[in-house]
C-alpha cells in the first residue's frame, strides 16, 4: 500500500515516523517549503543566532532514506480523488532543494493531508506590496532575514503569538517596533485581563511602541513596489521598510474548496481523522473536527494537536482503528521574559458559574490563576504567567474534578522544581485564606518528591 503524505510538518511527519514503526507500507513525504522536516517553532531562534537551521532538524538528513521515507520537494496543484492522483505544479522551482525533480503525477492508495495553516489577510490596499510578509514559513524567515539590513522600523499588524514572536526578533537586533493591536489590551480574546495587562507591561518595557485599539488601513507603496509606511484607523501614518502580517491564520484549504472534500473553515474530519472521502485522511491545523471533546475547539492549531493527531491517524491507516481524544486542553508562550502556561479552561471573562483565586507580585511579572466551578466548588482550569507548575499533577485535579479547597490543601504538589526555583504556592494559599476565612493546614512538605509521584500514581 502506498500512503501520500502532503506536507512535512509535525502532523505530517509523526504520521510517517508513525506508519513506518507499524507497517512496511510505502510512504511519500511532500513538502513544498523544505527538503528536510524542521522544528517551525525554532524560526525565531535562528534569526536570533540562538541556532542554526540545522539545529532545529530533529533528525539527520539521512534518516529519511534508513527509514524508507520517501521525500518529493514540491508543489500539488490539483488532487484527482477519483482516481486516486496527484498532480504537480511543473513550473515550480526550488533551487535550495537537494532532492530529486518532482514527478508529473503522484498516484496513492491512501492519501493524509497535512496543509498547515495559512496567514489571514483581510483585503488591506497594500498587503501584497514587497517587503511585506507574515511569520510562517522558512520562506518568511529568510526574506525577514534578507531585509533586516539597515532596517530602521517595522511595523507589526496583530496581537497574537507570532507578533509577539516578531517583535522580540527585531528587538534582538535592536531595530524599532511599532505594533498595531486592535484590541484594547494584548491577547484579549483568551488571557483574563489581568494577565492581559501584563504582556501589555512587558512588550512596553522593551521600548515596543504599542498602539492598542488600533487597526491598520492602509500600507502604502514606493515606485519599486516597496512597503514603506502604514496608515492607521486613527489618521496617523508611520515610516516603514517591514510590515509584519500577523493577524492569526486559518486552514490551507482554499485550493481544495471545489473539491468533492467536505470543507467548512477546514477539512471536516470524525473521531478517526477520516474525512468524507473513503482512504483520505486530514490532520494537524487544516483539519476540523466534526465532534471535538468537551472543552477542546474543532480546529486546534498547536504544535501537539497536530503530533497527536499524525499519531492516531497512523494507528487507524495500518489497521489499528483510534480515535482522536486530545484529553485536558494544554498551551504554552512566552512574552519576551514572561513564560505562560495554561491548563483546562479558563474563561477570559469569569462567569456567574465560574470563580477564581489569583495572585501576581508587585512587579507584575509573576501570576497564579485558579478557576472553580461555583456549583460544587471543582477546579476546573490554572492559569500561569512567570511561574511554572507540573502538567501532570494540574491535569489530575482537574481530571478528578477536585474541590478547591483539596487543591489549596495540596498545592505544593504541583510545584515545578528546576535548581534555585523560588516557589509560589503559598501565595495563592494566602489568597484562599483571606477569601474564605480558612486556615490551610498543609499535609505534605514542600521537597518531599515521592508525594508527587504517590500521588500521580493515585487511581481516579
């Protein structure tokens, strides 16, 4: 049986590492960006001169051909369902590419798609100009890289991750940043506003000129076709040689939509990952779930979604039927010098259901969120920004649906110790004493590790 893989990101590749350690099928990896799998969340590291491209390759170049891994550099232009053939853009030209000249056609017994994602572009006059561009591909990063030279601004549309990203990137080479977020404060639509404000706090600390409430209008364009200044909703124009297109992404389906594939905003997938074609499979950011689990979105696109997903795609092509459950929804960032972690739900605005314990420390740099049901008092969801918890031991309570007050009691549990961490627990314990009047008496001490552990071992 031959199994085509269209694209070579996390999704895509733990399915074939994945069908390869089950089967002795025939596998082909097609990528249109890079000859070799990278790890996408390492691009800012490399303009940073934290790494190499070739550090961010989890594996050798070798291990592709030891594996029987077949690797096609190149471009679909059109999928033929029917008789099970793709079809390659001819005129497509990567003169980087160490492998072989894509073929004319492609034929596959099964066929998973993993797209990716594509950035959002909202029709503003100027978006295509040169020396505009997003932060998604190795593409991107190369000609971020290309026009970085005697760059003296860049402006940044958008408020989420990847901004964020960008802005820390040019900050590295000391290059101005201005960012436009049309939302009142950072991140708005998932952080609470506490912790919104600060990422707010931060990005203004490194010099970040940050203009929130603030949508752009227009980029404006030399005689070379060259960005070179913004105009915002507000009359104010800015000088520029950069605009970073960062306003979110959605699925890379566009080209597929007269295809007889089910697609709404991306490929509709069931539990198995199979879309409505018999033998096609989506997986990673451009697949949405008909039925997600409770507390997860019908498109996720996150780095482990997408590795669980190849995986369980895997299993069900080789004839180990899976379905897809994700389990308690998990994220992770960094605002410049501040790490986030959140576990389970945390609403942004917190319900007449819902309540919550939070501290944060003078210098607002370090916060503790806890939300709980008001009903039956059950933790449902933890909210970090500068201080870490263990994962396991958060996804357990929330798992077993532990009252609060049991979670107070215990919370040094999920303490993450790393050499010379300061721990924070007993804040948020202070706050719970203050709120309810009781006095926590706590029953394990704080470098007690075998607590940990008896306590994961711990059956539902």
């Amino acid at each position: 049986m031959h199994i085509a893989i269209i694209g070579n990101g996390i999704s895509g590749i733990t399915a074939a590492r994945y069908i390869r350690k089950l089967s002795g099928h025939k596998i082909t990896v097609i990528s249109r960006e890079t000859d070799f799998f990278f790890s996408r969340t390492a691009l800012m590291y490399i303009y940073m001169g934290h790494m190499r491209f070739k550090d961010t390759k989890p594996y050798e170049d070798h291990f592709w051909e030891k594996n029987d891994i077949n690797l096609i550099r190149g471009s679909v232009a059109s999928i033929d369902f029917d008789s099970n053939t793709l079809h390659f853009e001819q005129d497509f030209i990567c003169n980087d590419s160490v492998l072989s000249k894509a073929p004319s056609h492609l034929q596959y017994d099964r066929l998973i798609l993993a797209l990716g994602s594509s950035p959002n572009k909202f029709g503003w006059p100027g978006q295509d100009l040169q020396r505009v561009h997003g932060l998604y591909t190795m593409q991107d990063l190369m000609q971020m890289e290309k026009l970085s030279k005697d760059l003296e601004r860049a402006v940044i549309v958008g408020g989420g991750l990847i901004g964020i990203e960008m802005a820390e990137m040019f900050h590295s080479r000391k290059i101005p940043v201005t960012m436009l977020v049309r939302e009142s404060s950072f991140w708005d639509m998932v952080l609470p506003a506490e912790e919104s404000a600060m990422v707010n706090q931060q990005i203004r600390i490194q010099d970040i000129d940050l203009r929130l409430d603030t949508e752009l209008e227009e980029i404006v364009g030399n005689d070379q076709g060259q960005a070179v200044r913004v105009k915002t909703n507000h009359g104010d124009s800015i000088d520029c040689q950069y605009v970073g297109l960062t306003a979110g992404v959605h699925p890379n389906v566009q080209w597929l939509k007269d295809s007889p594939l089910d697609i709404d905003r991306g490929i509709l997938v069931n539990e198995y990952l199979q879309t409505n074609l018999n033998g096609v499979y989506a997986i990673g950011d451009c697949a949405q779930l008909h039925a997600p689990d409770p507390g997860r979105k019908n498109i996720e696109a996150v780095w482990y979604t997408g590795r669980m997903m190849g995986e369980t795609a895997a299993y069900t092509i080789c004839g180990v039927p899976t379905e897809y459950h994700p389990g308690i929804w998990f994220n992770s960032a960094k605002f410049f010098d501040i790490e986030y972690q959140v576990y389970g739900n945390v609403p942004v605005d917190i319900s007449d259901d819902h309540d919550s314990l939070f501290w944060q420390d003078d210098d607002r740099e370090r916060s503790i969120r806890i939300v709980y049901s008001t009903d039956d008092q059950v933790v449902i969801g933890f909210n970090l920004m500068g201080v870490r918890f263990r994962q396991e031991v958060c996804e357990k309570w929330i798992r077993d649906h532990t009252p609060i007050a049991e979670v107070m009691r215990d919370l040094v549990l999920a303490n993450f110790d790393p050499e010379f961490s300061p721990y924070y627990h007993r804040k948020l314990q202070e706050v719970y004493e203050q709120k309810t009047g009781k006095v926590i008496e706590p029953q394990l001490k704080p470098r007690r590790f075998d607590s940990v552990f008896k306590f994961l071992k711990k059956e539902v």
